[in-house]
C-alpha cells in the first residue's frame, strides 16, 4: 500500500514538473517572440525613415553602427554579469527598461522637439539593453527546462529567431505605410513591456545547478580575469584565431558592399515601393533557413576549412553580382525585375552565411569546454564586430565619392585580395589542413 501511494506522489510530481517545464518553455518562447520580433520590426522602420527623409547613406550607416557599438562594448561584460547575477532580474529588467524608455521617447517626441539625434539615442539605449537581454536569456536555458528539453528549446528558439528576420521587414513595410514613426514607437514600448510581464512568471530555478561559490569570485581582479579568459583561450588556439580572421574579413567585406550600398540603391537611387523593399530584405534569412537545413549533408561531403575557403572565393567574385543592373541597364529597372533579381541575389548570400556560420558554431562547441563557452562566443563576437562600424562608416563614405555600383566591386576586390593572402600564407594553409580532433587534444 504504501509503495503504491509513493508511486502515487512521484507520478504526480513528475506530471506537475512537466506542466511547469511546458509551461516554462511556452513563456520563454511567447516573451522571446514579442521581444524579438519588436526589435526587428524597429530596426527595420527606424532605417527606412532615415533613408527616406535624410537621403544619406552615412545617416542610415550611423544608425547601423549604434546597433554594433553595444554588442562590441558590453558582450564580454554582459557574459561574465549572467554568469554571476540573477538571470530573472537581467532578462524581465532589460525588457521593462526598454519599455519605460521607448515610452519616454514617445512622450518627448509627441510634445516637444523631433530630430534624428533622438533616434539615434533611442537606438543605442535599446540595442545595449537588448545585449544584457539576449545573453542573460541565452545563458538561463539550461534552467528553465531539463536537459531532455534543451534540444527542443533550442531549435523552436532559432526558429523564432529567423522568423522575426524574415517577417520583421515584411511587417516593417507594411507598419510604415499606415503607421507614423510616433505611433510606432509607442506600439513598440507596449510590446516591450507585455513582453518583460510574461518574462516575470517563467520559473528560472527549475533546472538550477547549485554552483560552489568562493568568497573572493565576485571582486573586481576576478572580474576582470574571467573578460581576460575568453581572449586568452581565442588566441591559444589556432582554429580559433584563424576563424576570427576569417570572420573579420568576412565581416567587414559583407558590411561593406550589402548593409549600406543596397539599402541606398534600392530607396534613394531607384526608390523601390517599401513593401517590395522588405520582401528583398526577408529573403536572406530564408536563405540562412534553407542553407542551415543543407549544412548536415553539405559537412558530410566536403570539410569545414575547405568549405569555407571555397565560399570567401565564391562570395568575392560573386557580389559583383549586386552591380550588374545598374551598369547593365540605362534607365531605372522595372520594380518586377528588381524584386526577383534582387531577392535571389540575397537568398544566395543567407544560404551562403548558413554554411560558414554554423558548422563554425558547431567547431567552437566541440574546441571550447562549456565551462568558458558562454565567455569565448561573447568574446569571439565582439572581436569580429569591431570591423563593422569601420566597414558601415567607409561605405557610406565611399557612396559619396563614387557610384554606388563601383562600391560592389570595391568591397570584391578587397575581400578578394584578403582571400588570396591568407589562404596563400602558412596560417591559411594550416587552417585548410587543420583537423579539429588533433586541435581539441592540442588544447
């Protein structure tokens, strides 16, 4: 009798522990999709607005770099942060805040002055906060479901997040042409705000791993020892440190010749309808889905280093691409043409990105122990993130001075000529021939 009534109590807790973990992953995912999906449709509109009242590609080039400066500035110290504090505070407070501050700017904007200073500010207070929200979010997932349900929490997360990259500029083209900036900004503290109430009742201490914590952890020497780690273990590895180049260059090459030259092509020079506009933007994000479902079996058949040779190679010829239509055609293209031609070029380029991006992420987590993973990728992010500023500012400069289609064949020489260094050079060709197994025992 009594082992049938412990049998009793153990399945009731494991039903009450499911219903906890389901209801955990819905929140998370519910919070997660308001959250995201806010902050895509925002940076979408804010840059068109830009372009269409400013007509300046260095304005809608600041505006991109203020997305960039945070993740440079505070990644690593937000990582070591989640590490030491409560995840619940970082990830419902990052979000509230954003929510009160967005509301103030619609407060500010609505009844005094108006400028593109005031978005600017906005943008770099969101995007810092947004920082602090993502690896605070990120780093709370072993927590908040078993470890049977990482897999799932995981993948239904990433699902989420290319999603919101795809439907954030379809959306965003249709706010824009109903909608008027105020407005939209108060509809964006609104989602901000519902999305830091559902936030507020997911359980961050359902799966929590009681850690030993040494008196002396949280001082400022340890601090600043653990922002010291990520960097050291980067460059003690020469996979790593040669993934880093790579995607320095590759960064700073895609910057350079997509994130401001096209955009600028495409609303000021051709003044393309916005709907149209977005549907060109949702295409690579659908590349990066459809090129991220082809990895497994692209890996099983060709080796990362080699992959990755073949496509910098592929992706400097190939940009030049982007350029053809304009020196091809006298007059302004027909809108038809520009959306196919346009969207495919970009559906090639997300499937592209999907094939370095993550098989690279797959390498790190087999290199990295998971006990520095979190600070490695924070770290290993802000490195390759310094170059876009640079990349956004030259372009813009660039625009300026030249013909937007001599800045596609700028950006492919450049990267072409990096290609041809490095692959050339001994640290290239250890790369190429690198084998990640002898690298991991290495280390």
């Amino acid at each position: 009798m009594l082992n049938y009534q412990d049998n009793r109590i153990e399945n009731s807790q494991e039903v009450k522990s499911d219903k906890r973990e389901n209801l955990n992953l819905m929140l998370f995912l519910s919070g997660k999709t308001i959250s995201l999906f806010g902050s895509a449709i925002y940076a979408f509109v804010i840059g068109l607005y830009l372009l269409r009242t400013t007509s300046s590609a260095l304005s809608f080039a600041l505006n991109l770099v203020l997305y960039t400066l945070p993740v440079v500035l505070f990644n690593p110290i937000a990582g070591v942060i989640a590490d030491k504090f409560n995840k619940k505070i970082l990830v419902v407070g990052s979000d509230l805040i954003n929510g009160i501050f967005l509301s103030l700017i619609y407060f500010i904007i609505t009844n005094y002055s108006f400028n593109i200073y005031i978005l600017y500010f906005s943008t770099f207070i969101m995007t810092t906060l947004t920082v602090f929200f993502d690896i605070a979010l990120e780093s709370a997932k072993p927590s908040l479901v078993r470890e049977s349900g990482l897999v799932k929490i995981n993948s239904q997360a990433r699902v989420i997040e290319s999603l919101s990259h795809i439907l954030g500029p379809l959306m965003g083209g249709i706010i824009y042409g109903f909608i008027n900036l105020k407005g939209f900004i108060l509809i964006n503290a609104i989602s901000f705000l519902i999305s830091a109430l559902i936030e507020y009742f997911i359980d961050y201490q359902y799966n929590q791993q009681l850690e030993e914590e040494t008196g002396n952890e949280k001082n400022l020497d340890t601090f600043i020892f653990k922002l010291k780690e990520g960097f050291y273990y980067i460059f003690r590895s020469s996979n790593l440190k040669s993934l880093v180049y790579i995607f320095i260059a590759l960064n700073f090459f895609f910057n350079f010749t997509l994130i401001v030259p096209l955009p600028y092509l495409l609303n000021t020079i051709w003044k393309i309808d916005p709907n149209k506009y977005g549907i060109i933007q949702a295409a690579f994000p659908v590349g990066m889905i459809f090129g991220a479902l082809l990895t497994e079996k692209i890996m099983g058949k060709i080796s990362y280093n080699i992959l990755i040779k073949n496509l910098a190679f592929i992706s400097a010829v190939g940009v030049t691409a982007f350029a053809l239509p304009i020196i091809v055609f006298q007059n302004v293209p027909t809108s038809n043409f520009i959306l196919v031609y346009y969207s495919f070029l970009m559906f090639m380029s997300g499937i592209s990105v999907a094939w370095i991006d993550v098989p690279a992420n797959v390498i790190i987590q087999k290199i990295v122990p998971q006990s520095i993973l979190g600070r490695v990728l924070s770290v290993k992010m802000s490195i390759i993130k310094i170059v876009v500023p640079i990349a956004l500012l030259i372009s813009s400069a660039v625009i300026k001075l030249v013909p937007v289609s001599y800045t596609f064949i700028i950006g492919s020489v450049i990267f072409l000529g990096f290609n041809l260094i490095f692959f050339n050079s001994t640290v290239g060709q250890k790369f190429i021939q690198q084998n990640i197994d002898s690298e991991i025992s290495e280390l």
